[in-house]
C-alpha cells in the first residue's frame, strides 16, 4: 500500500515537471520576438548565480560526492564485517538495505531535477541569445 503511494506520488512529481517544462516553452514562444525586461534579466543573473553555486566542489556537487563515498565505504565495511564472521541480523540487514535504496533514489532524483533544470536554462539562455 505504502509502495503504491510512492510510486503515485512520484508519478504527480514527474507529471508536474513535465507540466512546467511545457509552460516554459509556451511562455518563451509567446515573449519570442519581444524585447527582455529587466525583470528577466535579473532571474537570469539569479539562475546563473545558482548554477555557479551548485556546480562549485565545495557545495551540493562536492558533499553529493562525499556521501557516495561514505555509502560505498559503508557498503565496504559492512561487507568485510561479513565475511570476517560477523553476521547481520536480516531484519537490520534489510533496514540498511531500504535507507540506502531510499538515499539512492533520492540522490537519483536530485540528479534529474538538476538535468532538467540545466536543460531548462540551456532553452531559456538559447531563447535570451536570440
């Protein structure tokens, strides 16, 4: 049940993206041909600020990397406490299993928001340039 509603949601997440990205491309084919406003040029200062910000080592890209490799050392480690005859009980072992599943799929879907919005901003910034 839990699972259904899951999946229903981040299917709503997925629809409503896609959404957006089709009123993006409505609202640049209207303002085609129109001069840019001072307001749009300081969202595109703002969007490019934040593209600098998430890109920069020392912000999310660098701490995304950092928990990757926390995950695969712990992955590592649980697996050497294994085989050196330490066992794991299956109700802990799958608990484990599921956080990292839920960490992965949420790291997964940064990824893609982040894609998306890049290919937003490429459309956008292609779109100024004209």
């Amino acid at each position: 049940m839990q699972a259904k509603s899951e999946q229903y949601k981040r299917k709503h997440r997925q629809l409503s993206h896609q959404i957006l990205k089709a009123m993006v491309k409505q609202e640049v084919g209207r303002k085609m041909g129109y001069a840019i406003q001072a307001d749009e040029e300081q969202l595109r200062v703002n969007l490019e600020a934040v593209h600098t910000e998430l890109n920069a080592p020392t912000q999310f890209k660098g701490r995304l990397n950092e928990m990757m490799s926390q995950i695969r050392m712990q992955h590592q480690m649980l697996s050497n406490k294994c085989e050196s005859g330490y066992e794991i009980n299956d109700s802990l072992k799958t608990d484990i299993e599921q956080h990292l599943k839920h960490q992965q799929e949420g790291i997964q879907y940064l990824i893609t928001i982040v894609r998306d919005d890049m290919e937003d901003l490429k459309i956008i910034e292609d779109e100024l340039q004209k």
